[in-house]
C-alpha cells in the first residue's frame, strides 16, 4: 500500500486527530490557505499603494485578479521552495506568470518577504484568538448555569487530598468561572497588542516607501483589519511570547477543570463524572471501566501547550534587525498551540454541558465526614468557654484517637464530658451539622456569577461566518492533486 499523502503529525492523522485538533482550526493553518493568505496580503499591499498613488490603479487591479492560488502551478512552486530555499519568492514568480509584465513588476513593490508573513501571521493569529473567544464565551456560560444550579449543594471540602471542610459544589465552579473570567481580560489585552501589521522594509527603516511611509502603514493596516504598530517588530517577538503564554494560561485553567472533574470520578470518591454514553469503552480487558479519558486528553493538551511556550521566549533574543530563527520557530507554536487549546477547548464546552453529577456520592461522602469537616465549627463553639487553644487541642485529641481506634468520631464528641457538657444536645447536633457551616458560600457564587453575566454582556465575539475558506473546494481540488503528484 502506497500511502500518496503522509500525515505523520498527531493533529492531522486521519485516525486520531480528534483528540488534539479541530477541523476548524485545522483549516487555519491549511498549506494552501496559507499561501493565499499571503497573496492576500500582497493584494492588500497593491490596493493600498494604487490609493495613494504609489502604483499605478491599473496594475493593483491586475495583481487582485491573478492572485488566485488555484491558477499557480503548486509543484512548481512546491519544487521551488526546495531549490531556492526561500518561502515566499517561489510563489511570488507564479504569481507574477500569470500577470502581465507591467503589473507584475509592481508586485511585492517595496515590502520584504517576513512583511507579508508577519501580517499574513497576524490574519491567522485573529482567526484562532476568535474561535477562541466564541468559546470561552460558552464555557462561561456553561459554568454560571452550573454554579447557579448547584449553588446550595452541600460537599465535602479538601485540601491536600484530605477531608478539610464543607463547601458547596457551587462554589467550586465559581472559583473555575473567576479564572475563566480573569483568561477573558487577559484575551482581550493580548488581541490589543497582538493584532498587529508589519509593513517596515529589509531593516525596519520603511526607505523603499519613501514620504508615504506612515500613511501606506495606515492604510494597509486598515484593509486588512489589524492595527498599525509603532516600528518593526521582525526581530522583536514579544508579541509572540505574550500570545503563547496566554494560551498557556487559558490552557492551563482548562486542565485544572478537567484534573478536578477526573479526581472526584475516583471510584472511591465517585461524585463527578464526564459524560458517558452506551458504547464507550474504558479497556479492551475490564469490560467494567469508565476512564475520564476526555478529562485525561485535555491536561495532556495542556501540557503540550504549556510546552510551546518556551519557544516564544526563545524567539524573543534575535540578532540585529532580521533574524528568522524566531520566526521559523513561530510556525511550529503558534499553530500547535492553536490547534491543540481549540480541541481543548471543545472538549470543557462539551464535559461540562453534560457534566454527571452524582448527587447521592456527594451527599454520603458529606455524611460519612460530617463530624471531622465539622470540628472548626465546634472549635469556634467551644471558644467562648474553654479558649480557643484549649478547645484546638481538646478536637485534635479525639480525632487522632477516632484515627488510631477506628472508633466514631462522633461518639467520641458525645460522650466528652468537656464538650458535652458546655452545649445541649440539639446544640451539639446543629454543630456538627455541615450545612451550616457553608459561610458565605452562596453568596460568593452569586456575585461571581453576576460579574459573569456582565462580563458577557460586555463581549462582543467576532462572528465566525466569514472565517472559512472561500476556496474551499478548490483547495480540495488543490490537495488531491498534489496528493496525486
């Protein structure tokens, strides 16, 4: 069997790229949108120059018409690329055989090749940033619904992996949409800086554009929808660095939801679970099991994407005004770390929509720590009688001898006659009673979720219909015959 298309990367293998890509983001970073995104960006050069006279009218309108990727020859400019070495010059020369001489020489008039790359990187970096911020929108929303329909449920809380105190399950998912609402701010300062166009020149110095440097910028800028940027940033990364670090962050959120969902689906601890259908299969020998296998996919996705964030920083030391070896790096992160946070996030939209949540578990394991969350309450109870200190050492007493005896801790409490003996028994009872010891719990929520819903309010997601490929079909048209080559 000849395989006539390699797909030797995770996020593109016909089999598995589920799991760490989308078919939407998967598009983004396609070869061919690419490399007509490119020529995008040159038109929008051409365009710009013909407004303010720079070129001539005729020629801008000759190169928007030809540059078409599907009337370049692909080998040609795929064999190109592997004999000359360089990225660009190979589809800029098919682009201009398809254009007559007077217009061609106006092609690429006065911009160096990391000008349109840069831009054309900026076109796809706001393509990712508005899959992104549609769905942390739906995320958010999941999450309020979720904090508001489990605002009074009653759970055991932990720290350390013990049984520390009662909370509320609502309260959990508040603390999950404050970080998801604090990745919000942080998404909407990153597309301020790094929504950028590049239109410098060879060293920064925008000479080839001569007096009309800043309103050529300005106007270009403006075509395509990015903002203007004060100097070059062809050897200054940050940008970069910001992005894939706020990705990792993003990401980094996502995982600590998921981690959390997979530790409380423990068999022994059994109070949530990610969704589960009929069909799904834990292991080809325990017929029995319900792995948390999405939980388990997007930590992974973290990891990986935490990963790629080094290489921002990496990029960020460069040589002198040029230098692509941070760039070269860029074609690497920025599309796996988009690839990869899209799954991610496609997967928490779709755990928590359909999160189980195992009610009875949560309420027997309260039930079964009722009297140990309990002690704090007892303490402060106990306080005005005894002195707190004497009170702490009294509860750590009894509950280091229920740990060594196995004997109830509540029988112990009871039959004290130091603690017994200061409260009636109903008192005693209502102590230890967890529910009562929730604090301000509820209330935390609720105001969590209205800053939430304004913070929805506020938002104003880009819309996603134009965001596919108008060439689409033509692009398929354009890889099976590749493929077939």
């Amino acid at each position: 069997m000849v395989c006539k298309s390699l797909r030797s990367h995770i996020v593109d293998s016909r089999f598995y790229r589920s799991g760490y890509s989308t078919e939407e983001s998967r598009r983004i970073f396609c070869d061919f949108r690419r490399l007509q995104r490119w020529l995008d960006v040159e038109t929008a050069l051409a365009k710009s120059q013909a407004t303010l006279g720079i070129i001539p009218l005729s020629a801008s309108e000759e190169l928007s018409q030809t540059a078409k990727l599907t009337q370049l020859d692909l080998h040609e400019i795929r064999s190109s690329i592997s004999s000359t070495g360089h990225s660009l010059m190979p589809l800029l020369s098919a682009w201009q055989k398809t254009t007559s001489p007077e217009s061609a020489s106006y092609a690429h008039f006065g911009a160096t090749t990391q000008d349109i790359q840069d831009t054309a990187q900026s076109l796809e970096i706001k393509e990712v940033l508005a899959i992104v911020e549609r769905d942390l929108c739906q995320i958010i929303k999941e999450l309020i619904v979720l904090a508001r329909r489990t605002r009074s449920l009653v759970m055991v809380g932990r720290s350390h992996g013990q049984h520390a105190l009662p909370t509320t399950m609502g309260l959990k998912v508040a603390v999950w949409l404050d970080e998801m609402l604090r990745n919000g701010e942080r998404l909407r300062e990153c597309k301020k800086r790094v929504l950028v166009s590049q239109l410098f020149g060879g060293v920064g110095t925008m000479a080839a554009f001569g007096d009309r440097s800043f309103e050529l910028l300005a106007e270009f800028s403006k075509r395509l929808k990015l903002s203007a940027p004060r100097t070059a940033w062809h050897a200054s990364r940050d940008r970069v660095a910001e992005l894939l670090s706020f990705m990792a962050i993003l990401a980094g959120t996502l995982g600590k939801i998921a981690n959390e969902i997979c530790q409380l689906a423990r068999n022994e601890i059994c109070e949530l679970e990610e969704p589960f259908h009929i069909g799904k299969i834990g292991s080809s020998t325990m017929p029995h099991k319900r792995n948390p296998e999405l939980c388990e996919q997007i930590v992974v996705l973290s990891k990986l994407i935490k990963n790629q964030a080094s290489s921002g920083f990496d990029g960020l030391i460069n040589e002198h005004e040029r230098d692509y070896r941070g760039v070269r790096l860029e074609w690497v992160s920025i599309p796996e770390s988009s690839v990869m946070l899209c799954s991610a996030l496609s997967l928490v939209k779709a755990i928590l929509k359909n999160l189980i949540i195992h009610e009875n578990h949560i309420a027997a394991n309260l039930e079964k720590s009722a009297c140990h969350v309990s002690t704090e309450a007892l303490m402060f109870g106990l306080c005005s009688k005894t002195g707190k200190q004497k009170a702490y050492q009294l509860l750590y007493d009894l509950s280091m001898k229920a740990y060594s005896s196995n004997e109830p801790f509540q029988k112990l409490v009871m039959e004290n006659p130091e603690i017994a003996g200061q409260f009636t028994p109903d008192e005693l009872t209502e102590l230890l009673k967890p529910e009562n010891h929730i604090g301000m719990a509820p209330k935390i929520t609720e105001r969590t979720i209205i800053s939430a819903e304004e913070w929805l309010a506020a938002s104003r997601p880009e819309d996603l219909s134009d965001n596919t490929c108008p060439l689409a079909d033509k692009n398929m048209e354009c890889t099976l015959r590749m493929e077939a080559g």
